[in-house]
C-alpha cells in the first residue's frame, strides 16, 4: 500500500470514526455514569464488536449480508430492539444527588465490557461499510493480508483516540452533571438519540 493511499484512508476513517454515534454516545455516557478507568471496559467491549465486524467483513459477511436481505433483517431488528432498549433504560435511569455521586453503585467490569459490545454489534451496518470502504484502498498488485491488517490496525487506533477524547469530554461533564435535574435531562437526551439511532438503522437498507 502506498503512502499516500494509506493517509487518503487514515483522513477518511478520521472523519467517519470523529461523528457522534452509537458507540461514541455509550462511550461518553459510561465516562459519565463510571469515570473514564472503568470506562475502560465499555471501551474494550466498543473495540472487540469493532475488530469482529471488521474481520467478518474481510471474511465475506460483507457480500453475504447484501445478498441475504432476510438475514440483513434480522440483525437489523435485532439491533434496532437493542438500541431502542439501551434508550429507554437511559431515560428512566436513576437521578442521584449528595453523596451518592453520579453512580452510587459500582458496575462490575464485565458488565460494562458485554453491554458496550452488543452495543457495537448492533449495527450490522459496519460489516457492510467495511466490505464497502476496504476494496477503495486495496492495491491489487501487492500483498492482501498485509494490506488488510493495515487497514485495521489503523481503523482500530484511530477509533481508539476517539474514544479517549469522549471519555475525557464525559469525565468533563461528569461534575456539571452533579444536580439531580442536570441528571435527569442528561438521561432523557441519551435515551432518545439511542432511540434515534434505533429508528435510522430501522430505515437503514443494506
């Protein structure tokens, strides 16, 4: 892969991973609800969906997904009925004030990483993205695996400093977030662009 196909991609992915998203939204959220240490976890979760999309995408789930509009289906409502889930436990999630701080009580670790991971498996939309976007920066005349691993290794870096840099936006509002209806309307404005995330991959169409 020549250099300045890879930087072409590095800008591309940069762009598209920067976006506010389903994963960047849980990200932030669990910086928030957590601190960004055992956010950690959730990012763990985000990053494992990721790598496995990207991989069953290099193994041909891409194709098969845009041939099999009934399987499409099915992990699109499937991960419709995620997110939507995800929206509505954020919204009647509980308000906590004094003492208790943001959450009162700890999460276990391995807790936080299977919810961010099924969250990142929700949408069956980046296996096609991926099937998409990696053939634009493949040069056919040179080794496949090695390019292919680049490709990855970098979307996986550059996916990780995005959430680093909402994990820290999440631990900045962790402290204006203090007051019960600060809380409140925190809650309510994640739960509905979860449910908003759920209603676009509703319409989504492979």
């Amino acid at each position: 892969m020549s250099l300045h196909l890879w930087w072409l991609y590095v800008t591309a992915v940069f762009l598209i991973s920067a976006t506010p998203g389903p994963n960047m939204l849980h990200v932030m959220s669990q910086s928030i609800a957590h601190g960004p240490r055992r956010a950690l976890a959730a990012m763990a979760g985000l990053m494992s969906a990721v790598l496995l999309c990207l991989t069953a995408s290099a193994l041909g789930l891409g194709a098969l997904l845009k041939t099999s509009p009934l399987l499409f289906d099915v992990l699109r409502y499937a991960g419709v009925a995620y997110l939507i889930w995800l929206g509505v436990k954020a919204w009647r999630a509980q308000v906590t004030t004094g003492e208790e701080g943001i959450s009162p009580r700890p999460v276990p670790a391995r807790a936080l990483y299977g919810t961010a991971l099924l969250t990142g498996l929700s949408n069956p939309k980046l296996i096609i993205f991926a099937a998409a976007l990696f053939p634009q920066f493949i040069d056919t005349a040179r080794p496949f695996g090695m390019q292919l691993a680049i490709l990855i290794a970098s979307f996986v870096a550059i996916e990780s400093f995005w959430y680093g840099a909402y994990a820290l936006g999440g631990m900045k509002l962790r402290r204006w977030l203090e007051p019960a209806n600060r809380q409140r309307l925190f809650n309510r404005a994640t739960g509905l662009l979860f449910i908003g995330f759920g209603g676009a991959l509703l319409g989504a169409r492979a």
